[in-house]
C-alpha cells in the first residue's frame, strides 16, 4: 500500500442530489422481454464534487435539485423514452403522449444531450443525465472545478448503472 498516494491527492468534497421519475421505455434492439413497452420507478444520484470549499458550499442545493428535477419532471416524468426509429414514437407523438427520443437526427433542443445515444437502456439514461447535471451545474454558483462526478441510475430495485466523469 503507498501511503503517500493520499497525501498527493487533493481534497474532494461532495454533494449528492436523488430525484426519481416514472418514466416508460422500451428496448426492441435487444429482443426478450424489454421489447415491449414497460415503465419503472427510476431512481437518480447526480453527485458533484469540488477540490475547495471556498464558499461554504460546493453548490447550493436548492438550486442544483431545482435544475435538476425541473428537467426530469419536464421532460421524461410520466411520459415514454423511445428511440428515434421506433415505429411505437410516432404513434405515441401523434397521439399527444410525452416522449423523448434518444438518437433522433432532428433532435428538440431538451433531446441533444441524447442525441448520438441510440436506445433509451438504463446505461444511456445515466449518460443523458449526467450531460443534463453538467449543464445545469455550468449555470449556477458553485466552487471553481466543481463537475459533476457520478450519476447513477436505478431502474428497477435490482437494476443500475453508472456514469461517471471521464476528468476524474
């Protein structure tokens, strides 16, 4: 064990926000089961860690949760995530049904972040996020290098991924 490999390590501090979200998807890609149109409760942790506390505070909670659930709740709470080629996305759209389309070549501008991700799996959710706690923390206070860290996403009581940031 090198004990000096703590002492060159800076210092992180961290805070965590969890939401969740009732969201439908399906996954025809992969065949079984997740080809049919299903929901889960889905838990999210977006995680956000600083080298400093200068201020006090990594960021203030108040404002990242708002940012966050605001986009959740807008966008994929009680609706469906399909991908764009879906033949179910038309039908849902034409029908007035809230849906976000992962991969679509036209994508709205809340679908970007999902644009190169090709199917809503469980693993493409946590990438989603973590793109949205990005942007959500680039536009708030928080300490200088402050980034998002983690996401994880938990779509069933059994089943989770994780992102984590490629600057770690």
């Amino acid at each position: 064990m090198d004990i000096t490999s703590t002492a060159t390590r800076p210092d992180r501090h961290g805070v965590t926000v969890r939401h969740n979200f009732e969201t439908a998807h399906r996954l025809p890609h992969l065949g079984g089961k997740c080809t049919n149109l299903h929901g889960h409760s889905w838990w999210v942790e977006v995680s956000a860690v600083a080298p400093t506390l200068d201020s006090g505070t990594v960021v203030e909670f108040g404002s990242f949760k708002s940012a966050l659930r605001s986009w959740i709740d807008t966008y994929l709470d009680h609706g469906a995530m399909l991908g764009f080629d879906d033949p179910m996305a038309k039908l849902l759209s034409d029908h007035g049904s809230k849906l976000f389309r992962f991969g679509a070549p036209d994508p709205l501008p809340a679908e970007e972040p999902a644009a190169d991700l090709p199917h809503p799996t469980v693993e493409a959710v946590a990438v989603l996020l973590g793109r949205v706690a990005e942007e959500a923390l680039a536009g708030l206070a928080h300490v200088p290098g402050t980034r998002i860290d983690t996401v994880s996403v938990t779509e069933t009581h059994v089943n989770n991924a994780v992102w984590r940031s490629g600057s770690s």
